[in-house]
C-alpha cells in the first residue's frame, strides 16, 4: 500500500518534495500589498482589517469578527472574554495543537481533559458530560460547577474541530448550557466546515479562527474572534487594541489589554484570499474525494466527514491498524520525500501539562496510535477549475 500510496500523492503534486499544506497565492495577493504599502497604512489600523472583518463576519454567518495577530492570540481574547480568571479550569480535549492549552494557560487557568469521540476526533459531549455530572459540584453562587478534586470554578469548555471535522458541537453547548458553563470553539482548522447549514466557530458563546501559514487561507500569520453577541464582541476589541479607551488625542488604558490587532498589511492578503476560498474549498474536496476513493476497500480507513456535516478537509488523514503500522508509514512516505505527520503528541503526555486532570483519554490514545495526516495543498493550476460540490 505505501509504494502505491506514495504514487498517488505524486500524481496530485508532483515529483518533488511534498509538503504537508502548502499556501497558495493565485488572486490579486501582490495588487492588494501593494495598494496597502502604497496607503501607508501597514500596521493595525487600515481599510483592509475591517473589510477582511466584515467578509469573515459575512461567510461564517456571525455578527461580529475581530481580527487578531495569530489563531492563539484569538483563543486567549476569546478565553478572558469568556471570563476564564486565574486560578479556573476549562474543559478542553487532550488530542490537539499546544495552542489550544497554551491560550486556556494564558489566562492563569489550567486545562482539564475530556475524551474526544473516534469518529469526529473533537471533544466528547459524552464524556464532558460524564466528567460534570460525577466530578463536579454546583458553585455556591449558583453559578456554573466547581470540580470536586480541586475546589476550582469551571469557567469555561474549549473544543476544537479537529482537522477541519466538526465536533458534535451542537450537544456540547447542550450539556454546558445545562451546567452553566460557556463554550468556546477553537475553530481555528475549520475555516469553511458547516454543521448542517451553521458553519463552525458560531454555535459556542465565542469562536476563534486562524490564518497560519499552513491553513485553507492565510494572511501569514492571523486570526480571528467570532460572535453573535454586541457586548462581547465590543470587549474582544477593546481588549485586542491594549484597552485604549477611545479618545481624539489622549492615551489611557482602563485595564489590562493585549497587542493583539491584525496589521493592514495582513489583512490584505486575507482579503485576496478570501475572494478566492469558494475554488479553495472545492478542490480540497476534490483532494479529499480522490484520497477516499484511493483507500476504498483497503484495510486502512480514510476519515471522512459525518452525515449532516461539511468538513473543509484542512488535513486529509487515515486511520491504521497499530502504532507499528504508523510509525512504518511514516517513515517510507518522509523518507520518498512526501511529508506525512501523526497526530500531536496528546497534551498530557508534554511536561507542562502532565499533571492535569484527565478521564483516562481512551479514545485519544486510541487515536493517536493510528492517525496520519496526508499532504492536503491546493494543487499547483486546480483553482481554475470547477468541481461539484
């Protein structure tokens, strides 16, 4: 299979090497940088952060978006908006990017894992479920949970969609709004996935975007907070821009803010990307169709969205049989010069997290054991073409 796997993939890309997601620049990228240098307006405040804003609010279907300088600056805003405080916990899955617990770290909060689901790889509504009902307490206030082993509040639930698949979100923020905890969607890979017909990122109190140089668009580096509700929003602003209250001439900070606002000039590559995410998104199915049709009857079993879900195939990936078979697979495909990667090393296995609280992560390992992510690029000429969706 890997011989024939390998000559698959040079069939889409090409005969050197392979990287794992490349960005692709095909629109009016170099008209828009130019006409931005040319403004003077490179920095955090220009036309194109409230265009690139205003079309991100538009696609997603959400009020309100506020840029940021990378996905990870975004979840941190995002968290302390939320009202995560030092000394809190949010529940969060142990199978993600660092960025994920580095942001709930940010806040002076600590994480606390949660299995996911093996079909969506996102965070378990089961198990979060499980986790509230038999470790948790109702705060004396009356509001929201305190975790019976460490007295600390529950503040928040962080869950991630996974490689642009989404998580069953719509029962996580069912089972959190029964315990009074808010949720917060790390959708920072899920840039064009829809539940049904609501895209991800708008069915948590907040959601976080991010523009990385390996995502379906970039702006280099960027992210984006994205929310239904004014006040919310209003306060991830002030937050992103230092706290600066709003003044002709005068410069003062009303509490502690972050330097977090998206450069003009970043965000006129986003814009030129985004005229262009219809034909992105197309071929990446296109990709994704090919690479399923490829393992249809073999033993390993290609992931592919969920009825009743549109996943953007950020990261095509297919599952096998043991570790064993992983760590071989990965090995010839990078050593013929076609990058494959595993999933992350599971959170609690970095040294600082640890000694966080987990529910015994069976799926997670489970996972980690088997998946492997594919080279998933826009190949070179495929943004002209038309594909069914």
């Amino acid at each position: 299979m890997t011989d024939a796997l390998i000559r698959e993939v040079r069939a889409l890309y090409g005969s050197d090497f392979i990287p794992l997601h490349r960005p692709i620049f095909e629109g009016a990228e170099k008209a828009y940088l130019t006409d931005c240098v040319d403004s003077n307006f490179v920095s955090s405040v220009g036309e194109r952060v409230t265009e690139f804003e205003e079309r991100m609010a538009a696609f997603v279907g959400a009020r309100h978006a506020v840029a940021t300088v990378n996905g990870t600056a975004a979840l941190h805003a995002a968290l302390a908006v939320a009202g995560v405080e030092p000394g809190d916990e949010v529940l969060t899955q142990a199978l993600t990017f660092v960025a994920t617990c580095n942001a709930i770290a940010y806040t002076g909060a600590a994480p606390v894992f949660a299995d996911v689901d093996a079909d969506t790889l996102g965070l378990s509504p089961a198990a979060v479920r499980r986790f509230l009902a038999e470790q948790t307490d109702p705060a004396p206030d009356g509001g929201g949970r305190l975790n019976r082993a460490t007295g600390r509040r529950i503040a928040a639930c962080l869950a991630m969609h996974t490689f642009g698949h989404p998580c069953r979100i719509e029962e996580l923020v069912e089972v959190c709004d029964a315990y009074g905890i808010p949720v917060v969607e790390d959708a920072a890979e899920s840039l064009g996935s829809w539940m049904g017909e609501r895209h991800t990122g708008t069915f948590g109190r907040l959601g976080t975007l991010s523009f990385n140089g390996n995502k379906v668009i970039t702006t280099g580096g960027g992210g984006m907070i994205v929310t239904d509700e004014d006040d919310l929003a209003a306060r991830a602003r002030h937050l992103t821009t230092t706290a600066k209250a709003p003044h002709g001439y005068e410069f003062f900070h009303d509490e502690l803010g972050f330097n977090y606002r998206l450069p003009n000039l970043n965000a006129a590559l986003g814009v030129a990307q985004m005229e262009r995410l219809p034909a992105i998104l197309a071929a990446k199915r296109e990709v994704a169709r090919r690479y399923a049709a490829f393992f249809e009857g073999r033993p390993e079993a290609f992931i592919a969205e969920r009825a009743g879900t549109t996943a953007n195939y950020w990261l095509n990936a297919v599952r096998v049989g043991s570790r064993a078979e992983r760590d071989a697979l990965l090995e010839a495909t990078n050593e013929a010069g076609v990058m494959t990667r595993p999933i992350w090393t599971l959170m609690v296995d970095l040294p600082m997290y640890q000694h966080c609280q987990h529910d015994g992560l069976v799926n997670s390992r489970w996972l980690a054991d088997r998946v492997i992510n594919l080279p998933s690029s826009v190949p070179n000429g495929w943004l002209h073409k038309t594909y069914a969706q």
